[in-house]
C-alpha cells in the first residue's frame, strides 16, 4: 500500500462505520466491470484509434499518459489517460503553483485555461474522452466502472481523516461528482458525494450513476 506521509490509516475511525460490501454486490458489480469494459472497447476501438492519431499527431509527447494513482486500501496503480497535456506539463506544475495559479480549493490543482493542455486536450477533457483507456483499468481490476476518482499521491498527503473514506472502496470511471457538476464543485461537496457513495453504493445506485454518465459528459460542465 502506498505509504501516506501523514501516516494516517488508510481506514480511519470515521469509515468505520460504512457497512462491509455484501460478497453478491461486489461479485455482481464486478461482473458488470468486466463485460461492460470488453464491450466498451470493442464498441469504441474505432474511436479509441482516431483518438490516439489525434494526439501522436498534433503534438509531440506519448499518446498514453500513466500517472501513479491510489486505489483502493492505498494501493498504488498506473492510471491511463490519453494524453491532453503538452509533454512537460509535470515540470510546470511547480511553477503554476508557485504563481498561485490554483484555481480550486482543497488539495487538488484545477484552472479553467490551464496553459498546459494542448488544443486536441482541451476538446478530449470536455467531453471526458481522455479518460477512455481507463476502461483497461477496470478490465484488470484496477479501478471499477463507477467509484469515487482516484487522486494522486500528493494529493492524498494532504487528506484530512474524512476524506479517507473514499480511498475504502474500488476507484471508478464515473461517479456521482462525475454527474453532479465535476470541477463546479467545491472539494468539500466533492468528498461529500464520494462519501455518500460509499455509505450507499448498490447495484442499482452504480446502474443509476452509469445511465446519467451520458448526458452529464455531453453536457461537458465542469470539464476542465
């Protein structure tokens, strides 16, 4: 498990009381994970090779990029995205932030015209297209169809005990930040959706988070 510098357990007293995960929740719910994301890729595979054209092809840099992410119980795992940043965009991040250029409270790193993304980027993030090889995520187990969003190391650094919670279940693709208005958010509101996902996920909720998914992507609020 990834080592947090706070120390902080990864379940802290606060998750301790969300229920277990019922063993036909998880088997179903994992079954949904494995037949949805072989028929997501096989449906978008076309798309998914437009897409990796796109980014070899309007600027230099990988077309995958993986990020260390923390998964569940604060597993560390290489996180997929299409590339919608300018190959040294990493580096520059020290530098934004040293400008104050934050945007967002709480520990995530968000500005709306962020100079880094490319111009192919900025079009793949606003209708969540950069996240489509996160679909192999699931396929290996990694992540779910529907969790809370993994963060980054540094950002779990900074955590407070309430935010935790979100690091006891499976990350996902989708979730209910993810409908309910994304980056629009405030961190607070963010961990809170998160949390109340985790006191009551169930099949049904993932199947009612996974049919909203559409329209809120399409829509593109938040997205940046």
């Amino acid at each position: 498990p990834y080592r947090m510098k706070s120390q902080t357990p990864i379940r802290s007293t606060y998750a301790t009381h969300i229920p277990q995960v019922r063993v036909t929740y998880a088997f179903w719910k994992r079954v949904l994970d494995v037949v949805g994301s072989i028929v997501l890729i096989a449906l978008l595979s076309p798309a998914l090779v437009v897409i990796a054209l796109l980014v070899k092809f309007t600027s230099p840099g990988r077309v995958i990029y993986q990020s260390p992410r923390i998964g569940k119980s604060g597993v560390q795992f290489p996180f997929y995205k299409f590339r919608s940043m300018y190959e040294d965009a990493d580096k520059r991040l020290g530098d934004l932030l040293a400008e104050g250029s934050n945007e967002k409270d709480g520990p995530i790193f968000k500005m709306k015209n962020d100079p880094r993304i490319t111009p192919i980027g900025a079009f793949l993030r606003k209708y969540s297209l950069d996240e489509l090889p996160q679909l192999f995520n699931v396929l290996k187990g990694e992540m779910s169809l529907v969790g809370p969003r993994p963060p980054i190391p540094r950002e779990v650094d900074q955590y407070d005990e309430k935010a935790f919670v979100r690091l006891c279940v499976t990350p996902g693709i989708t979730c209910l930040w993810q409908i309910c208005g994304r980056s629009d958010t405030t961190f607070d509101e963010w961990m809170a959706l998160d949390t109340l996902y985790v006191e009551q996920m169930s099949f049904w909720l993932d199947l009612k988070i996974l049919l909203k998914t559409p329209t809120a992507v399409l829509r593109g609020d938040g997205a940046y």
